[in-house]
C-alpha cells in the first residue's frame, strides 16, 4: 500500500489546481491520470490558446440546478488571482473580447505554469494510472495498475464526458453511484446543432458562411455569430445556446440584429428589387437566397401584400429552428450535469455524506458559458477542495 494525503484521480485542469494547493499546504499528493499526459484538454482549448478566464465572471455565468452553488467558491479564487499566477509564470495573455482572456503564445504554457507549480509543491503525477477499483474503509484504498493507494482524502477531478479521444470517461459518475450519490443527468454543452434534410439541404451548401446574429432559446439570447456548417448550425452564439436547448424544442434566430426589417422592406426604392437583392444588402448573397428558398418565394417586393411583408420582416428577426440534434459528447465543448451540487459542500466541494470525498470541475452539477467560465471554474473549484483536503 503506497499511503498517500490526497489521491486525485485526472490530471486535467480542476485536478492539476487541487494537486499543487493541497501541496502547498503540506499533503502528500498523487495524481492519477489514465491518458499519457495531463492536461490534454487544456492543450486544445481557444482554439490553441487556452482562453484561461475570464474577467466578467459571476454566477450568471454557470447553468446548475443550483445556480447559487458556484458563488462561494468563484469568490474565493478570483479571475483576478489565477491572472496574477500567470503573470508570476511570465505568460503573455490579451484580452480577446467580452472578458476573456487568452495566452498570446499556446496553451502549453498554461500547462507548464501547474507542472511547476505541482512539482514546487512536491506533487508526485502518475500518467497511464488505471483505477481498478475505489473502497473506503476509514481511509480510502484505490486500487490501480501503478500500486494500491491508501489516502485519507479522495478527490475526483475526471471530468465529463465529451471528447473522449481527449481522454473523457464515466469514471467521476459510475464513482459517484457507488456512493449512492444523486447524478444530474448529463448533457452535451457548447455543442453545434444539427438540422433536418429539409433545412441542411438549402444551408449545407453554404457550410463556412458566418453571420452577426441574435440566437434565444428558453429565454438566453446570445449575440455573436453563427456559422453553417455540413451538418447543422455552429459558431459562439449557437454553442452558448445549445447549453440551455432541449429536444424537440425551437431556436430563434435574429439575422438582422441591427437593423430594421420592417423598416427597409417597406422603402420605396426597394419596390422592384426582389427580396432575395434586398436581403443581400445585409446578409452574404447565398445565405439570403437559401433564406428565401426556405422561407418566402423571391420575388420583388411590391408584389408582396403589407401582411406579407410584415410577415417576412417577422420571420427574418424571429426565424425558428427545430434543430433535429446536437453533434453529441465528439463535439461538445463540456458535459452539463453531473454531481448533484446538493451532495457537496460549496465551501470545500467535500460530498457531505462521505467525509474525504470530494469531486471538482466539470464532473459537477456546474456548467460554465463559453469564454473562458469553465476554466475558472476548474481552478476555483480545485482551490476550494486544495485547502481542505
Ligand atoms: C475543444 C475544447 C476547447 C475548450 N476550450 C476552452 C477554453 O478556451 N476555455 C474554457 O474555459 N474552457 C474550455 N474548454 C472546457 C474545458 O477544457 C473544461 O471545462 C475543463 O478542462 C474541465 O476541467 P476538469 O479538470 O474538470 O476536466 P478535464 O480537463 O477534462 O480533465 C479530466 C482529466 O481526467 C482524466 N480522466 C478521465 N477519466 C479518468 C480515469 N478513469 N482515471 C484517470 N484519469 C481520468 C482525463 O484524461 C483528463 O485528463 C474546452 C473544451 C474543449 C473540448
């Protein structure tokens, strides 16, 4: 038996923070990581340049069941703090747009930024660690391929579901049922859209085509683009909305956020352009001809009644979607659901009815937007945990 402090099982971006705080503070730590590295996801993230936090973040920010949930710990370990730990780490970073902030070079400096951390706070990472099997008897016993551990604390940091290539499993849930624990039924988050064979057939052709737009759905709107892609609707207004759609229901979209529809279909002078021509004033010529092809016949617009025109001017700042699915956990940003925040401590996200056992990250009940929310809460969750473990 190799006796341990703290045991954390993922080396992703939650487990890592945990790692080097709860070494900082005396414990004797191993993290056990199945992939061949760690942080794998944190390699990819913004697109490359691993968009770390972001500046504006509040509660408003998270989708929980208990939105509450998320404050104390977010207040405990600001943007502001990890912003000052990478500027003691000398990464350059910018602010992209809207609070997010980003590396000016690649995400791997965020990852060598907690490798020297974990390794300053004496922290022992075991990569290709497979955990056969978890027990508590007292202590906790975890039984892997690299030597059964026995720990006083337990902390699950593995994530949820998407991406599997990038090293996801079910490991934190199936953990989490065999201690009766009550699971959120996960979903897949920040994921693109796809559309029926109606609607693909008339927009797939236009994969690449990217629009300024307004996207609601259950009473979220997001302002920000949305691109077409072979199998549906993406882009960052498509993915934050996706977090909140359900099933069967509708999306609508606002292709002319600034302007006045209404207003310029009614203009004298557009009289004898077709709407296709008008449309094309304000949007890229082929979307505005698959739009009409949709939607309303082209033809030039005095040969539209007003009733029409106002319907049309309707559609073009209300058009509803059914998206026929998401891409799945392949294509999602990051799985919503998970532990039920009802079994965890918001202080130290220790679950209250098994003392040492603690989950972090995105294994909870705590789902960022996208901008650089998720990464925040990786690491204010993995700090709330470090100080207690
Ligand atoms: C393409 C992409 C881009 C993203 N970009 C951003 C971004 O720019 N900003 C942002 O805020 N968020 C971004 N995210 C989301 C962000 O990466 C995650 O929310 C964050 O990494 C979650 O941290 P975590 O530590 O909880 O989980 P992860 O970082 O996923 O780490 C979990 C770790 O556990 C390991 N693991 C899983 N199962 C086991 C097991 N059974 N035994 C041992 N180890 C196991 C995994 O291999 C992994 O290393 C992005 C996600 C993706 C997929």
């Amino acid at each position: 038996m190799i006796e341990k402090d703290v045991v954390i099982i993922g080396g992703g971006a939650a487990g890592l923070f945990c790692a080097f705080e709860a070494g900082k503070r005396g414990r004797k730590v191993s993290v056990l990581e199945h992939a061949d590295r760690v942080g794998k996801k944190i390699a990819i993230s913004g697109g490359g340049r691993c968009n770390f936090t972001n500046l504006l973040t509040s509660a408003d920010n998270f989708i929980s069941t208990n939105p509450h949930f998320c404050k104390s710990a977010l207040a405990r370990y600001t943007p502001a703090d990890f912003v000052s730990l990478v500027e003691k780490h000398g990464i350059a970073y910018h602010e992209k747009k809207l609070g997010q902030l980003f590396c000016d070079g690649n995400s791997r400096e965020i990852i060598e930024m907690l490798l020297t951390e974990a390794r300053g706070a004496g922290v022992e990472i075991l990569c290709g660690s497979l955990v056969r099997g978890v027990e508590k008897n007292g202590r906790f016993e975890i039984r892997t391929n690299n030597g059964d551990f026995n720990s006083r604390s337990l902390v699950v940091a593995s994530g949820g579901l998407s991406v599997p290539p990038l090293g996801a499993t079910d490991f934190g849930y199936r953990l989490a049922r065999q201690f009766g624990l009550t699971i959120v039924d996960p979903w897949p988050a920040l994921v693109p859209f796809t559309l029926a064979r109606e609607t693909l057939g008339e927009l797939a052709p236009l994969s690449g085509i990217s629009l300024d737009s307004s996207v609601a759905c259950q009473g979220k709107q997001f302002r920000e683009n949305i691109l077409i892609t072979h199998r549906g609707l993406s882009g960052p207004a498509v993915l934050q909305v996706s977090s909140y759609w359900r099933a069967g229901l509708g999306v609508t979209i606002n292709l002319l956020p600034q302007h006045d529809a209404a207003k310029f279909l009614r203009e004298p002078e557009n009289r004898e352009i077709t709407l296709a021509n008008v449309l094309s004033q304000f949007l890229p010529r082929r979307f505005a001809v698959a739009w009409c092809a949709l939607n309303f016949p082209s033809q030039p617009l005095k040969r539209y009644t007003p009733a029409q025109l106002e319907e049309v001017a309707q559609r073009l700042s209300h058009w509803q979607i059914i998206p026929a699915g998401t891409e799945g956990y392949k294509k999602a940003e990051v799985t919503a659901g998970g532990i039920s925040t009802a079994e965890l401590s918001s202080q130290t996200m220790e679950v209250k009815s098994v003392p040492g056992l603690y989950f972090i990250g995105e294994v909870v009940d705590v789902t960022g937007q996208l901008g650089g929310y998720n990464f925040q809460w990786a690491w204010a969750s993995g700090y709330a945990a470090g100080q207690s473990v």
